[in-house]
C-alpha cells in the first residue's frame, strides 16, 4: 500500500487517507505446497486477489494483482499431438511445418503485448508439450508481438522460444525467475540456469529482457503480516528480492551478450517498494480494474490513471528511471459461481470484456501505455481450483476457440 512517508506515491491527501485499508475478505492467497521428484520442498505462491480502495472521486486507487501460474490442461487432448498435426484449432498447409498456420481473419496485432503462462508449466506437473505451446504462439503471433512469462520452471522458455524460431512469427518475449523469499535461493538459482541455458541455445534476438520475480513483495508483505511495500518489513523482502535482480543482472551482463537484457520485476500496482525501484531497469505492475471494484465504463480510465499515478509517476522521480509496463490488465468474461459475477459495480460478461477491449487496446496503444493484456486463453485448472472468474480472463476459451468479441483493429 502507499504511505504518507512516500513523497513519490500518491500525493494526494485523500487518498492516503485509505491507505493500507484493504479489507482481509478481499485477500485471497493461496499457496501451494509440494514436494518435487527431488524431494525438495518447496513453495509455490499460487495465486492472490487483493482488495482495492479505488478514491474514484480524486481517481487514485490502492492497488491489485492477480498472479498466474497454470498447471493442468487449458486444451483437453492438445497436449498429447505431436508437433506440426494439421488441428481444427489452427490448420496448417504444411502439416509438418508449423510456419504455414492459416491466419484466422478475425485476428488482428493490435495488442502491445499478452501475460502467457503454457500448460502443464507448474511442478512437479512438468507436461507442457511443444506442439501445445507452438499451437498457442502460432493463434498469439496474431494478436501481439511481445509476450511475457512469469517464470522458468518446466522448460516454458525453451518450449516458446522454440515455437517462435518453428513458426517464424515476429515476437519477443520477457522470460521470468520467479523466486521465492524462502526457499535460500533455490528456485531462484533453477530458473536463472534455465534462462541461461535458452539463451546459449536461442540467442537474444526473440528475447527483450527478464524479469525477476512476480508479486514477491506482495506475497513477502502478506506471508509477513503487513502490507505496507516501504515499512520495515517491506525493505526486508526487498533487500532479498535486489539481491536476485542484481546476482541476474551479473550473470547476463558476464555473459557478453550481443544485446544488453534488461532486468526488472513485476508486482502488484501498489505494491512497488522504493528500494526495489531503484534497482531496476524496468518495473511491470498488475493493475485490475475488476478487482478495484470499477464499472466497466470506467475500467480503461481507472486503468491509464492508476498506472500513470501509482507506477509511472513515481518510477519517473527516481534518478534510475525504471521504464513501467501494465504486467496485467484485462476484464472477466464469466464466473463459476453467480456469487462471484460481480464485484462492487464491476460485473464480468462477454459484453464487458468487449467493451474493455474497445475503450483500453487502441487508446492505450496511441498513448504509449506499454501493456501486457491479460490474457489470451481461460484456464481450466483456476476455475476448478479457485473458481469465481478466475478461470475466465482469456480472449480464447480454454479450447482456443475465440470467445463471441470483436477483437480490436488498430
Ligand atoms: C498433465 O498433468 C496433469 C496433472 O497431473 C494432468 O491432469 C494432465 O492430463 C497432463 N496433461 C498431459 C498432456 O499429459
Ligand atoms: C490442413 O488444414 C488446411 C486448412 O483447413 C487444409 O486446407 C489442408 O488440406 C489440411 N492439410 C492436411 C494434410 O490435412
Ligand atoms: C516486429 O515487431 C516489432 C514490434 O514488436 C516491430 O517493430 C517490427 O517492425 C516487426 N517486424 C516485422 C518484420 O514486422
Ligand atoms: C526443452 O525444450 C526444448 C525445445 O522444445 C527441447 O529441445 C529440450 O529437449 C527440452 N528439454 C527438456 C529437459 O525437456
Ligand atoms: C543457502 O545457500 C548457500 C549457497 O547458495 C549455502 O552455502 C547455505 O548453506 C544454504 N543455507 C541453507 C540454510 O541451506
Ligand atoms: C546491469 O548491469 C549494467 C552494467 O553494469 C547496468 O548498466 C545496469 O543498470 C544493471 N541493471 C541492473 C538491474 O542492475
Ligand atoms: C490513454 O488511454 C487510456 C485508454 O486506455 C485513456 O483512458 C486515457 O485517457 C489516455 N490518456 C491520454 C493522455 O490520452
Ligand atoms: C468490492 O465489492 C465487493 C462486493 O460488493 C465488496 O465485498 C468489497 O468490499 C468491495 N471492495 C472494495 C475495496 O470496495
Ligand atoms: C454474440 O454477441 C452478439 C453481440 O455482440 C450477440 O448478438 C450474439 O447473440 C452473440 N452470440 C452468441 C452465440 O452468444
């Protein structure tokens, strides 16, 4: 949350006022615990919805994040093809090459970027399969041209980086490391291996830099009982959360690569610590409309602002100048349960989801907001495990089937 003691975050008086005032009700962190087939114990922070002040009156709000990490079948069946099989979901001319994929006219690159996780990429659940991933970059090359990922585990960097060299598509990715605060490193060291290794094997041309974590302060902030980013406890999580970024950034830069990779993290909107800041090249911040309890005529407004005000604002003080991205944004289609269907005036349906796409995508293009919709597919394994609508923020149903939108042209 912002605090008074922030010159740079919210300057208004009113809204640090609310301050630190989500409500527990609103929290929902789930995590996962498991042991790998090494046996070594680990913890998985699965996922977190975070309560939302939004001062529509002065347009600030306190910040949200969803975090997303998929692990069981988004397709049924598509996993099990092998690569370069002429599906219903994206034919091919060449069964065997998957550069011929049949563009799908309703499909336009008018997104900066897409928030992508492949099936099957969480462990010990290691199953994404590559004709998975090449199908899914081959329906995404139609939309964007970046895409991110929030971590390395299961081979995913490998797994996309290949689909991109097999379906010749234009894209570059922000691989991820997503740490953990307590585990010594181990993860950490893991996912660094990985992304080392795609480099040495892909190169850097399809790669625009890593990114260092995914909602770590969020979920050091909460596994410690506190919320505010720059309290006392926020700069412990901090200093552990630098130390990978900076360990990252030495290792890329000691590889001497033909392109420098930036270094940065993704975080919930409001919860960017200071110090974190100002050891980063780039910072991509969840900002939800949905969970900050926004009408849908509103949402693409509360967007632009919360981000100018809460990530950009303060980021641009900083003699660093860490470059902002949206690391999420997006609006529901559905939920499990009708009980979840609405939050505050916020209401989830395809006719919302359309409205979002048409007052953010295009606008926030021709405004230079650098963001990474959320997201392309439903996933499956977040309606049965979580339910409400967080099985359903994709473009895509969980069968790649487009949803009844009009996808932007712009
Ligand atoms: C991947 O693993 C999950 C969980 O064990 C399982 O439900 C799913 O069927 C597997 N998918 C494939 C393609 O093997
Ligand atoms: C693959 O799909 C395309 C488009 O539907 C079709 O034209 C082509 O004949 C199919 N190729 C094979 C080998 O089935
Ligand atoms: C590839 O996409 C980038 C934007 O990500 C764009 O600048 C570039 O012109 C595109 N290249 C081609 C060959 O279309
Ligand atoms: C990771 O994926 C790449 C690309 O498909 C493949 O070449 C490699 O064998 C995979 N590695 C493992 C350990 O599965
Ligand atoms: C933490 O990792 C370091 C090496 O990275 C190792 O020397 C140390 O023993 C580990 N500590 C624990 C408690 O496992
Ligand atoms: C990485 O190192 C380079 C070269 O020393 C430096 O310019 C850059 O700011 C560093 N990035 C981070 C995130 O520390
Ligand atoms: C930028 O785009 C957003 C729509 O996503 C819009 O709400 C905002 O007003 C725009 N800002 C400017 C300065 O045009
Ligand atoms: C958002 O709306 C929900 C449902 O009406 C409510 O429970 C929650 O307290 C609201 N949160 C905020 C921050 O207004
Ligand atoms: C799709 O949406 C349009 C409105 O945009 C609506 O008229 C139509 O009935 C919808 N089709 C289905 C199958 O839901």
């Amino acid at each position: 949350m912002t605090t008074p003691n922030d010159p740079f975050l919210t300057p208004e008086p009113a809204a640090r006022e609310f301050s630190g005032q989500s409500s527990p009700a609103d929290r929902d962190y789930i995590r996962e615990k498991y042991n790998s087939n090494s046996s070594r114990r680990k913890w998985i922070i699965l996922g977190s919805v975070v309560g939302v002040i939004a001062v529509i009156a002065i347009g600030v709000g306190v910040g949200v994040g969803v975090s997303h990490h998929s692990s069981s079948n988004r397709a049924s069946g598509s996993g099990s093809k092998s690569p370069g099989t002429n599906t219903s979901v994206v034919p091919q001319t060449n069964p065997n090459d998957p550069s011929t994929f049949v563009k799908d006219s309703r499909l336009h690159q008018s997104f900066y970027g897409l928030a992508y996780t492949p099936v099957g990429s969480i462990p010990p659940n290691c199953n994404s399969t590559l004709s998975d991933v090449i199908e899914d970059i081959q329906l995404m090359s139609q939309l964007t041209t970046r895409l991110r990922l929030y971590g390395s585990d299961c081979n995913q960097s490998a797994l996309v980086l290949e689909a991109i060299k097999q379906t010749k598509v234009n894209m570059t990715v922000w691989l991820g490391d997503y740490n953990l605060p307590n585990d010594n490193g181990t993860e950490y060291n893991q996912q660094k291996q990985a992304i080392v290794s795609v480099i040495n094997t892909y190169g850097v041309d399809h790669i625009s830099g890593v990114d260092v974590g995914n909602e770590f302060m969020l979920n050091y902030l909460d596994a410690n009982g506190a919320t505010d980013p720059n309290s006392a406890v926020g700069n412990q999580g901090a200093q552990i959360l630098i130390s990978n970024i900076q360990d990252m950034n030495k290792t890329l830069v000691a590889m001497n690569l033909p392109k420098h990779l930036p270094v940065g993290t993704s975080d919930a909107g409001a919860y960017f610590n200071t110090l974190v800041l100002e050891a980063i090249e780039f910072g991509m911040a969840n900002d939800h409309p949905w969970f900050a309890n926004v009408s849908i005529d509103q949402a693409a407004g509360w967007t632009w602002q919360f981000f100018e005000q809460t990530n950009v604002q303060p980021a641009a003080a900083l003699s660093n100048h860490p470059t902002m991205y949206i690391a999420e944004t997006g609006w529901p289609s559905a939920s499990k349960d009708q009980g979840s269907l609405s939050n505050g005036p916020s209401i989830a349906s395809v006719p919302n989801l359309q409205t979002f796409l048409d007052t953010f995508v295009c606008q926030a293009n021709k405004n230079g907001t650098a963001y990474f919709y959320f997201e392309a597919f439903d996933e499956t394994w977040k309606d049965i495990t979580y339910g409400g609508v967080e099985g359903h923020w994709g473009l895509f149903n969980a069968d790649k089937t487009l949803k009844n939108i009009t996808i932007p042209s712009c």
